[in-house]
C-alpha cells in the first residue's frame, strides 16, 4: 500500500497529480495541465492539453490567442483523469469561470482553490464549501491586519467623490481581468447607469464577461471621447495607466486604485492614488479562517502568499497545516 497523499505532490513549479501525471496550475509548459482561473500566474500558454472551465478556456483564448488542446469542463462535472485520479471543478468565487479543483484518488479527496473570496460578486459564480481531506488554500492577505470591507462601501466612496467633483472625472484603477468588471458590476447595481469610459486595453475583457451573461451597461472607449465628454465621468484603466502619459487626455483626473493592498496606506502614497478603493478578489483573514474551519480538512496546505500567520492560526486552533513552497505566483489580481 501506498503512502496517504503521496499522489499529490507539491513541486516548486506546480502540483503535481503523479498517477495522472497532469500539474495544477503549472508555471511552465507542460503537456497536461488543469487551470483553475484566468490569471496569469495561474494560466499559461503552451501546455499540450489544457482542463479547464468554458470561461476560463475562453479567457486563455483571448489572451494567449491559442485553445489547442483545450478540454472545457463545467462546474460540478467530474472527469476522469487516467491513474484512478478524478477531477470535480467547484465554484472559486475569485473571477468568472473560477474554479477550485477536487481531485479523488484511493477514497482521498484533495481540493486546491486556486485564488477565492467568499464575499459577493456579481460577475461569478459563488464559492462553495466542499468537505476534503487536504486543503490546498491561497493565502495573498493571509495577516490579520486584511480585512476587505463590503464592496458597497467603497463603491458608495467612489460615488460620492464623483457627486463632489463634478468637473473632474474620477479615474479608476482596476485589473483587467475581473476587478474591472466587478468594480463595472457594483456600479451598475448601485445605481450608476452613465457611460463608463474605458482604457482600450479593458474593451476585450468586458466584452468577453458580457458574452457569458455579466452585463455591463454602457462602455465606451475614451479614446473615441472629447475631453469635455468625460467631466463627471468614472473612468476604468489598468493600474500601469493611472500615472502614464495616457491620462493626460481625461479631464482633471481624481486618481482612485480598486485594490486589497489599499488597506496598506504606503501602497497607496507609492502609486499616488487619492481615493484608494478596498476592493479585492481574494479572501480576507476573516474569510480564510472561516473557511478552513468550515472545510474541515484533515490538514491545510498553504501556498501562494504570506503562509506564516496562517500557519501559526492553524496550529494554534489544532488543525495540521503545512506551507508549500511553489514558485511564480505573484498576484497579477489583488
Ligand atoms: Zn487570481
Ligand atoms: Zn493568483
């Protein structure tokens, strides 16, 4: 008999599925991967065959302009992996087409999240507690000074400088991959049903969540904008444009950034950010301690973050936890 887990390894380059031999996430081309999102850290180009939700494969497409090998599986649908290994795609609730992977092998269940949240988001599907055996979590705000207020909040603080400067427009700074679209969303259910201008670099991405149900309202491109079009107006750009040469065009931008690492007042000074926006795709301190304690598992592994503090709750409220060394996850998406 083998040993319990010895299946699942963890290698500095990706998780590797050994009797599948397939990688999770892997950093470098290999020739099976499982992807659980979008992002760049997670998602790369050139694996010979790439398993993945629809939107996350459509999402590859755009970016990497490639799909060879493409092999899309819905959520709650379990394939077969060779090996005796299965694979169950779960709902992250981090960015559309998300997903935590649940992989069976022996009567062992093993989840790897990816990247999560548990708060609301208009723009995907929710994150669902899954009982496992080994949980594999990301730990990006894995301190206990994060701590994500309610999107509404900052949404509202958005608004309201938009209302006081109603010559100005209000330039927001947001990933193009999921926080524009989120940020776009909440928007729109709070109410703001103007144009929202957008960088060129967003108008593929929001027109890709459109096509998968996420309603966006009405975009326009700021380089199709008179200057004047645009006082009163919120803005969305990548967070390279805030300080680029490309701003000068808005009129007297108030310069807001739509970002978790905002609670960290230096961050925000760095980037010269006036109005910066507590809003982030990934789980707070609250919401990693409340779901590992919610998922139960035998034991947490932590990865792709800050693990020590998150090692030490573990220990400290008797769970076993390890933290994982795996290289390349830098957080394209905070
Ligand atoms: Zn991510
Ligand atoms: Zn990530």
């Amino acid at each position: 008999m083998t040993a319990p887990f010895s299946w699942i390894r963890p290698e500095p380059h990706g998780i590797h599925v050994v009797p599948a031999d397939i990688w999770v996430d892997p950093s470098r081309a290999v020739p099976r991967a499982l992807v659980t999102h979008g992002h760049a850290d997670h998602a790369r180009g050139g694996h010979g065959e790439t398993i993945a939700t629809p939107a996350t494969l459509a999402i590859m497409k755009l970016r990497y302009a490639t799909s060879d090998g493409a092999r899309p599986v819905e959520y709650g649908e379990s394939i077969s992996l060779g090996g005796g290994v299965s694979a169950t795609f779960l709902p992250a609730g981090h960015v559309l087409g998300s997903a935590q992977i649940l992989l069976e092998h022996a009567g062992e269940r093993v989840i790897i999240t990816g990247d999560y949240k548990r708060a609301p988001d208009p723009t995907c599907a929710p994150f669902e507690v899954t009982p496992c055996d080994i949980f594999i979590t990301e730990a990006t705000f894995g301190l206990p000074v994060f701590t994500h207020p309610p999107i509404t909040e900052e949404i509202g603080k958005l608004l309201d400088a938009r209302t006081e400067n109603p010559d100005a427009c209000i330039l927001v700074g947001a990933y193009a991959l999921g926080k524009a679209q989120r940020v776009i969303a909440e928007l729109r259910a709070a109410g703001h049903m103007d144009t929202i201008w957008l960088h060129g670099a967003m108008e593929a991405m929001c027109r890709l969540y459109e096509e998968h149900g996420v309603m966006l309202g009405d975009l326009r491109l700021v380089s199709d904008a008179a200057k004047d079009q645009m006082r009163g107006a919120i803005v969305v750009a990548p967070p390279s444009a805030l300080n680029d040469r490309w701003s000068r065009r808005l009129p007297d931008p108030i310069t807001a950034m739509a970002s978790g690492w905002m609670r960290v007042r230096a961050r925000a000074r760095q980037r010269g950010v006036e109005l910066p926006l507590v809003i982030s795709d990934h789980a707070d301190w609250n919401e990693l301690t409340r779901t590992i304690a919610q998922v139960n598992p035998q034991e947490t592994w932590i990865t792709h973050g800050r693990e020590e503090a998150l090692l030490r709750w573990c220990e400290l409220s008797q769970r076993r936890a390890r933290a994982l060394a795996l290289v390349g996850y830098e957080d394209e998406d905070d």
